[in-house]
C-alpha cells in the first residue's frame, strides 16, 4: 500500500473562546437589544433582539414545564422562513433539547425519516407545512405536533400558547459533548445522517468566524436573508451571528425575486448580502427594471456551493460591491474557509483556514480539524470511522489545491482552491443531494435492474450562468417481458452490504408541479426544460450492448420509459432533489471489483456525451 501524500497547512491560533467551558450556547451571548433583529418588508413588521430573547426563554420553560421535554429529548423544526423561527431554535438550546432542523420543502416520507432517525419528541411545523407534517406524523404517533404559528383554520396547538410572561427558563451548565443542534447532512456519501452540534461548537463558530473577517461582523450590521434557516448557512448567519452581534436581518421569506431582493437591499441599506451561486446568476442575467442604489453594501458572500470566476466578476462589475467566499460544511458548523473583508480575494478561491482550524492535504483531500468540527453523527460508528483519521482530523471529501499568495501584511497566505468533490454527493442550488437516496428509489421500480446518480453541468446555459449541477440518473432496464411482469421480484444492491434485497411497492404519494413547490427562497430556478430525445439519450449506442432490454422497447416506449422514471422520483422527494437532468438508459454503471459504482468514470461518460450533444468542443 503506498504512503499517502500529506500537505500540512499554516494554521492561525485559536482566538478568545465565547463564554466559559460547560456553558449553554444561549447563556454565552450577549444580552439582547431592544434594536431590531428582524424585519419583514412583505409584512410591514419587525422584531427586536429582546422580544426574540424573551420569546426563546419563555418557549425554553414551556418544552420543559408544560410540555415535560426531558434535556436531550429532541424537537424538530419543519418551517420556511419566519420571525418565529430562530425563536423557536433559542428556545430550544436554552431548555438543553437538541432540534433538528428539516427543509420547509420536505415530503411527508423526507420528514419521516429524519424525525425517526433523530427520534424526536415533539414537530414545530410552520402554517405552510402543516399538512406534510400531519401525513409524516401517521407513521410516528408518538410525535406531538405543533404549529410555529396561529395559522387561520389550524386545529394544532401553537408552541407559543405554552409561553407564559415572567416564566422563564435557560438551563446555563451543559457538557460540552452534549448536542445542541442536529442537522442532517451525506456527509462524503451516502444517504443523510445526523451531525451533531455541540453547544461548544456552536461557541466555537461564533469566535472562529468573527476573528475570520473582524470587518464583516460590526454591530451596525444589515443583513439581507433569503437562505433557508433550516440549511447551516442560513442558521449560522441568520439565527447564531445575529444574536450574538445583535444586528439586523430582513427577511424575504418565499420565492426568490430579484427586483424584491434589490429593492430591500436598498430601502435597507444593506450592508452584506448572503447568497448561494444560483442567486448570483439571476441577479447577474436578469433584466432590471431600474438602477438601484446598493452604495451601503460592502460584500456579497457566497456559500453552498462554487462561484465561478466569472460570474463572480459579473456580480461585482454589475452592483459593485466585492464578492468574498465562505467554505463551510454542517459539520464544520458553518465555518471552515473565508476570505477576509477589505482584502484582495484570488479569483476562485474558497478562502484561507479561519483562525483556530487546522488543515492538511492528504491525497489531494482536504482534512480539517477544530473546536467547530462535530464531534461525530448520530448513532453511526461507521460513518464516523470513515470521516475522521487517526489524528482526529476530519475528511471533506473536497479535491483542493493551495496557491501562496502575499497578504497586506506581506506574509504569505495559504489560499485554497476546491477542484472538485471526491465524494458521491451532488450540490444542486447549495442544497445536498444524496444519490443512494434517489438510487432507492428508482430501483423499487419494475423497470430499473440497476441505477447511478450523479451530478453534471447544465450544457444548456453558458458557463458563467451555471449555478448548480443538475441532478442525472442512469439506469440499466430490464428486459421489457420482465418490467411488465408484476411478480418478477425487484432485486437491488444494498448501499450498506453485499446482500440483495427485495424491495417492496412504493407508499402512495401526492403529486406537485414544480410551479407549486417553489416556496422557499432556494427553489429559484426554473424547471428544467428537458426534451424528450435528450431525456432518452444514450439509447442508441448502447442498443447493441445490452440488445434483450434495449431492443425489446421501441424509440418512443424508451422515451416513455425515461420520462416514466423522472417522474416516479420527482414525485417522491423534495424539488431541491429531482433529476432535472433527466434519466439515460444505459447497458451496465461501471463498479470496481467490490462492487463500488465507479461514478466518476460514468461521469465523465456522460460529460462527454452530453458536450457533443449541446455542440461543444473537448
């Protein structure tokens, strides 16, 4: 076995730690002020850092008091953007019962599973996500519902009828291994799993990101929010940051609108704007109605998932203000790579280690370690073993290179570039998209004898519009006798072992339009227009490959098929995660030996494909 390459990078000290060891996240921050924390414009309304305090400790002594919540008991929260929301987080830490935060575009099957998974006690759901939580819940019983708002009509008890004034409660004393926060994330493969967030990472991000780019965390801060407060980015940012620096946050809950979006930006003088690549593209492409006047921003700050160099350059030479990058993970807890404000950023770099991280390059990966780096998933040895090395050092699963370049101090500074993703996950719109997931279900359909997911660039549109991969199965089809057969047994490989399964028929779904879905500010990009010979390409050339399945179907029944297939997996997931790269029937996905799907030999299969297809050169 041949000795691994290892790159070790300069690190910064740690700087002061926020509040003492063993102590609640909530307790560690300042007190509130009576300026206010949120604003929404479309409600004319506003919320000070007091009322979001007192409303967090209030709902921290109802969960303990009156819902009887023991400390480790956890609460999911299942809502898009409110003003309600990063109460209900607060409240949460402050009475020691860890929350799960779940994607406001979930399914009722998504949200069953993370709240099994995480065992939850008790569902927060907002007005918009009460009938998704009331299906979810028919397979968990022993979750008690409740909804983040006096919705019209609504039948649920709200969380906040447990909220008496004077009553009060923050637990202040924790283990500092005890989870606060649990996110789900793929991690570097797989399907979701759990992160655990401690109260002492979650101080750590306060510290580590503060002293990353001291400029961009003043506290005359205005900050505009349209990222999901369920994803790290927006809950570090919009929920952690902003109560521990006490600064402004709009809020544009729903759809994305650009001219709504500018329009805050100037009416509120906006001073960072935190934004994922898709968001860059439509302000970058859209028609503007008018010139806007953004004199009081200082940043844009991109996340999620890579800018390109040139739409970074397009959004700064259209609004003026400096683009800067974040790097982060769920298990980095929102901080991991940044790049510093009022200081020259290297065209495509993902930032320099923020202070008290350390990196190395093992193999090209990327490894990190730190007081923000979870301590591990819930419940998964296994994975646990696989994301941490000897020395405790956490793999990324990211593909980098380093370039050296002099800092205004004249040192010089290690810049990090990512080149690509050694794990299996695809980002679509910053939003992970585990394929075991999808490959689960597409193999429960008759058709389907094997599947690969994968992600791969948007052909359609020019390279500096892309933001995001689009999301592609491949699928290896059974003879057209067997589809039809309703017996035939629907074998598949199982993720984690080397046994088949039989899977059984899928749980009935409700069907949604992708105009229908579009309810939170990351589902912004227009459905993918996906003809149907580009949805059953592949076909052709593989017909003399695998002639009993391919040549049993007919042109139009393979187009059928494909569209068949895309269907059968929107239908069942979250908008973020359907295959708007639609489904290519193919003769066999390569696998190593063990059995491992070669994904990245299959990719750059299809790269090629789909480049001669849309006409362009190698």
């Amino acid at each position: 076995m041949s000795t691994p390459e290892v790159l070790r990078l300069p690190s910064l000290p740690a700087p002061q730690a926020v509040g003492r060891t063993g102590t609640n996240i909530v307790s560690a921050l300042p007190p509130p002020s009576s300026d206010p924390a949120y604003t929404v414009p479309s409600l004319s309304s506003s919320t000070s850092h007091l009322q979001v305090r007192t409303q967090a400790l209030q709902l921290a002594y109802g969960l303990r008091r009156v819902v009887k919540l023991a400390p480790g008991d956890v609460v999911g929260i299942f809502s898009s953007n409110c003003a309600e929301y990063p109460s209900a987080v607060l409240g949460c830490f402050a009475a020691r019962t860890p929350c799960t935060l779940a994607n406001a575009l979930f399914t009722p099957r998504e949200l069953s599973i993370q709240l099994a998974d995480a065992r939850a006690k008790v569902l927060i759901a907002g007005p918009g996500q009460l009938d998704v939580a009331r299906e979810a819940l028919v397979s968990l019983p022993g979750v008690q519902l409740y909804s983040l708002s006096h919705a019209a009509g609504s039948l649920d008890q709200c969380i906040w009828d447990f909220c008496v004034p004077g009553k009060e409660l923050c637990d202040e004393a924790v283990d500092d291994d005890e989870t606060a926060l649990l996110c789900y994330s793929s991690g570097t493969s797989g399907a979701p799993k759990g992160v655990r967030s401690t109260h002492a990472n979650l101080r750590a991000t306060l510290s580590l990101t503060v002293a990353a780019s001291p400029r961009s965390f003043t506290t005359d801060e205005v900050w505009m929010s349209v990222l999901p407060m369920s994803h790290m980015y927006g809950f570090g940012y919009h929920i952690l940051l902003t109560a521990y620096l006490n600064v402004h946050v709009i809020l544009l809950p729903g759809r994305f609108d650009p001219h709504a979006f500018l329009e805050a930006l100037e009416a509120y003088r906006v001073t960072a704007a935190h934004i994922v690549p898709p968001i860059a593209v439509r302000l970058t492409k859209d028609d503007l109605p008018r010139a806007y006047d953004l004199s009081s921003l200082r940043e844009w700050r991109s996340a999620a998932a890579p800018l390109g160099d040139k739409l970074g350059t397009l959004l700064e030479q259209r609004f003026g203000a400096p683009l800067h990058s974040l790097y982060a993970m769920t298990e980095t807890a929102a901080i991991c790579l940044m790049s510093r404000q009022g200081e020259p950023v290297p065209p495509g770099s993902a930032g320099l280690l923020a202070p008290g991280v350390e990196g190395k390059i093992v193999d090209g990966e990327l490894c990190v370690r730190g007081s923000n780096i979870m301590p591990g998933y819930l419940r998964r040895p296994d994975a646990n073993a696989e994301a941490f090395d000897e020395e405790g050092y956490m793999r990324t699963g990211d593909l980098v290179r380093v370039e050296m370049h002099r800092g205004v101090q004249g040192e010089e500074e290690a810049w990090i570039y990512v080149l690509d993703r050694k794990k299996e996950v695809v980002k679509w719109n910053g939003f992970q998209v585990a394929p075991a997931e999808l490959e689960d279900i597409l193999l429960r359909h008759p058709a389907v004898a094997d599947c690969a997911v994968l992600g791969v660039p948007d052909y359609a549109v020019r390279e500096e519009e892309r933001g995001s991969e689009q999301v592609l199965a491949c699928v290896v089809i059974r003879s057209f006798l067997d589809a039809q057969n309703e017996n035939a047994p629907m074998l598949h490989r199982s993720e984690s072992s080397d046994t088949f399964s039989s899977a059984g028929s899928t749980d009935s779904i409700s069907r949604e339009s992708d105009s229908d879905t579009s309810i939170e500010t990351h589902e912004i990009s227009a459905p993918a227009k996906v003809s149907p010979t580009a949805t059953a390409a592949g076909g052709e050339a593989y017909a003399a490959a695998n002639p009993d399945a391919m040549l049993a179907l007919a042109k139009d029944e393979r187009v059928q098929l494909c569209t068949e297939l895309r269907t059968f997996v929107d239908t069942r997931v979250a908008p973020f995660k359907r295959l708007r790269g639609g489904v290519r029937i193919v003769a066999r996905i390569p696998k190593s030996p063990a059995g491992k799907v070669l994904r990245r030999v299959l990719r750059e299969e299809i790269v090629r494909e789909l480049r001669v297809e849309h006409g362009i050169e190698a």
